[in-house]
C-alpha cells in the first residue's frame, strides 16, 4: 500500500518538477517491484478510495460534529487557513479522522494530536481519500442544497462585496466571518463562547437556518417599507 506520508511525498516531488527516480533507487529489485505495483493499485486514488479498515472515530458528516470542529473545517475548506493541497488535505483529515475514545470532539491534548496525526499519517492513502471524499460530499449536499443559503449566499456575498470597496473591509468580513457567528449565537457574552463551539451541528444548523430566514424576511419588510415611505 501506499501511506498517506508516502503519498504526500510523491506529489510534493511531482508537483515541484522532480524525479521519483530517488526513491526507486534505494531499493533492490523485489522492493522496486512492491513499490511499484503499489503505486498501480493507489492511483488515481479518487478511483481507487477503500472503506477504511482503521480502528478510529470518523466524521462523514457536519451534523455529527460540534460547531468549533466544523469551523475549522470550513476555513480548510474554503482556503482561509492559508494551508497548500497536501497540508490541507493532513489537517481536514485530523479533524475527521479522531481517536476512537473521543465522544466529543476535543483537540486541546497536543500529545493526543501529534499521535493521532502519526497514525493518520501511516494509514493507506486510498482509505484516508475515502473520508476524506465522502465527508465532502456529504458536506457539499448540507451546505449548498439542505441549508442552501444559511452559511454561504452567493447573492449576498457579490452584494456585499459591491459595497465594500476597500480590500481591508473585505479581508475583515472574511476573517471574522464565523467570529461573528459565534458571538451573535452567544449574545455577544464572550464568557459563553466556548459552550458555542460546543454546541452539536445538528443544534446550530437549524438555528442558523431560522436566523438566516428570519433576516433575510425583516430585511425585505425593511425595504418595502422604506419604498413606501418614499411614495408619501
């Protein structure tokens, strides 16, 4: 098999022009050959993605996870945490792929995630893509179809982005884009912002959902009253 260190390896070498020949040369002929075949049954590994057989906690979904987990998933997500393809790939899979006994997401033991992320690091690449894809998906299907709007509104942002003319205003909307989620969902009393990124998806979706609706409904009565007081 190949792992996924191994993996991140050889794209890193391929992407930047380079020869796997290094590699290839270090081994005698039986090993050339395993790392060969291997090489053949991975790639593509979009094709060749296997149900993992590790023995971890996996997230395939948003309404599994607790607000904090998906938050950063999103900033890998949507580029913001500045990662490149294989650091963000690493990173989304150490927020998916968890210790077995963690009932509740928590990242906050350093020694847990240096060894999480050395076993996620030894697993094959094609089981690690198998989450990875699969939790996208899902994702895709929560965000853009089920709760099409709530999070990401494509005529709010062009809206939003018209009237915001300095590139700082709208590095900052970004930025604190989810801070201000936070803060609106705990009424702007940070003593209460760690219970918010604990709270289960499945709770926050729907809340967000009513939010969203009802603002967009009183922006809309804010308008058509604003265009009747005009005709006065």
């Amino acid at each position: 098999m190949i792992t996924l260190q191994q993996h991140i390896n050889i794209q890193t070498i391929v992407e930047a022009g380079g020869s796997l020949e290094p590699m290839f040369s270090s081994l005698d002929e039986v090993g050339i050959t395993i790392l060969s075949q291997d090489i053949e049954d991975s790639y593509p590994v979009s094709k060749n993605a296997m149900k993992p057989t590790f023995d971890k906690r996996i997230y395939y979904s948003v309404e599994e996870m607790v607000f904090g987990q998906f938050i950063m998933v999103e900033q890998i997500l949507t580029g913001k945490a500045g990662l490149n393809n294989h650091v963000s790939d690493l990173e989304l899979a150490k927020l998916l792929i968890r210790p077995v006994e963690d009932y509740i997401f928590d990242n906050d033991d350093g020694h847990k995630e240096i060894s999480n992320e050395e076993d996620i690091l030894s697993y094959d690449v094609r089981e690690v893509y198998y989450v990875l894809e699969r939790f996208i998906k899902r994702r895709n299907k929560t965000m853009f179809e089920d709760y099409s709007g709530v999070f990401y509104d494509p005529k709010e942002e062009t809206e939003e982005e018209d009237q915001v003319t300095e590139e700082q205003g709208a590095n900052f909307h970004q930025q604190w884009y989810y801070y201000s989620l936070v803060r609106m969902l705990a009424n702007d009393d940070i003593t209460k912002y760690n219970e918010i990124y604990m709270l289960p998806m499945k709770e926050v979706l729907p809340e967000m959902s009513y939010l969203s609706q009802k603002r967009k409904i009183e922006s809309a009565e804010q308008r058509k009253q604003e265009a009747l007081s005009k005709m006065r």
